[in-house]
C-alpha cells in the first residue's frame, strides 16, 4: 500500500461504519478481502494491486447474519477463511463464506462471548470462551469444551497473538503496568514489559514494520507507536506519526499482499 494517508474508496452513505465491514483473506491467496453485508447478501471486494482501486462487489453468499454476528477464522484447515455463527446453541460455519451453513458443534455459550484464535498450533482456528473462572477451548470449534487454563481474566480484556512467535496463539493483558503473556493460553503470567500510562484498548497486533515478524501498535489519539518484538522482549516504542485516531477508530488488515498491516479508518467528507 502506499505510504502515507491513501484514499481507497468514497461511499455517499452516511450511515456507513467501519466496523460493518471484516478484512480477511477468504481465498488464501496472500491478500485480504474486504467483506460486508447488505439487504440479506454477503459481499467481498478486493483492492486491485495494480491501479490501487476497488473493483465492485462480488455476491458470495446469501444470509440474513451481518457482520457483527459473526466470526471468521480457518475453521476447515483449508487455508481459507471459513465465517461461524451461533444459532440457537447450533455452531454453524460456512466454508470459505461461499457455501451453506453446515452444522458444525453445540454450545449454548453467547456469541459475544467466543474468541477465535489457534491455540494448540494445528493451524486451524479453535473457539475460546472464559467461565468461571476457566477458560476452556473447542478445537477448531469441533470438539466439546476442554479446559486451557485458570483465569479470573475475562475475554474483554484479553489480546491475542503469537508473541512467543511458536506459530500458537498467546494471550496478553494488562494488569496495572505489567504487560504480562500467557503461552498458547495454557501456561502462567508472565511479564513481557512493564511501563504504565498505556490503555489495552489502545493496542493492537501486526507486522507494522515490514520485517515479517509481530509488531505492537499503538495509538493515544494523538500520536501513533510501534513497539517491536525481540526474542520474546518488548522493545521500547518507536514513534510513526501524528494522528488524531485511536485502535477504536481504526482496523488492521494486508490489503495489497506486501506483508505489511495496513491501517484502515473511515472518515467523512468534513472531517
């Protein structure tokens, strides 16, 4: 993507939300689409990597499920992204987003209440949930409910990424100014960094640097960071540029394969 601020698309709908749209790469091809929902249809688009513009729409699915009910992840194994809902206790998963929904497991946990992430490094996606006390996982959301882990932690304010760099996913938190990990979910706190002054919420995981390596982003609405990964080690941030955003406002995706985290923000006109 290009350096700097970069237009990508001007919509005349005010109602619009960045946050009604997902960014995943259905097709496994390196590059991450650009999924909506609208009037019952499932939508991608994709940036095109010469010119940089955004063909039209593509149907790919028929559902009533918007964006914000659901979850996407490699639940198949397949390298694609397949799309999960609940419905009724019913765990269902369209692969790839372009087939029916196949009945997939039975949980009568809440939505809201399901992380995605690969937890035992089968490079399919598994279901976490928090309960009292435990947290317990659903192995690529088809198996019934094992435990991972003891945590009085709940889900919101849990992170997810590879930090150990193992090809598992790691959960992160905060607690006071520790910055504190735990090994594929599965192994006690440890301590990555310790600097106070710095909201969780304002967080968020990615290759910002280029070097195909973990890096952490951070935004404090007036200036944005990167903190970058060594052997397990949080480095000190590194300043990017001014920008008056924080994580909330904005969304993370490689939109044009280079292996970079693009950062995506929606704005109007008179903004």
């Amino acid at each position: 993507m290009a350096d700097g601020p970069y237009r990508l698309y001007t919509s005349s709908d005010q109602s619009e939300r960045l946050k009604d749209y997902a960014f995943h790469d259905f097709d496994a091809d390196g590059v991450d689409e650009i999924f909506g929902t609208r009037g019952g249809r499932w939508r991608t688009r994709y940036v095109n990597p010469i010119s940089g513009s955004l063909p039209d729409w593509d149907t790919i699915n028929v559902s009533n499920w918007e964006t914000g009910n659901l979850g996407f992840g490699n639940f198949l194994g397949d390298s694609g992204i397949d799309v999960f809902s609940t419905y009724d206790g019913d765990w269902r998963v369209s692969e790839n987003g372009n087939l029916p929904w196949a009945q997939w497991n039975w949980s009568a946990a809440e939505f809201d209440s399901l992380r995605f992430a690969d937890f035992v490094g089968s490079s399919k996606t598994d279901v976490m949930r928090s309960i009292d006390g435990y947290w317990e996982v659903s192995d690529s959301g088809h198996t019934r409910w094992s435990n991972l882990n003891m945590s009085n932690v709940q889900v919101s304010h849990l992170g997810f990424a590879d930090l150990i760099e193992d090809e598992k996913t790691d959960i992160f938190t905060m607690y006071g100014d520790d910055w504190k990990v735990s090994e594929s979910g599965q192994y006690r706190w440890d301590v990555l960094r310790t600097e106070g002054g710095v909201n969780q919420q304002n967080l968020a995981f990615g290759n910002f640097i280029g070097d195909n390596k973990l890096d952490i982003f951070y935004a404090d609405g007036t200036d944005w960071y990167v903190y970058e990964l060594d052997n397990g080690s949080i480095l000190d941030r590194k300043f990017i540029r001014a920008a008056p955003y924080r994580v909330e406002d904005l969304d993370f995706a490689d939109l044009d394969g280079d292996g970079w985290t693009d950062i995506l923000i929606m704005k109007y006109q008179d903004e």
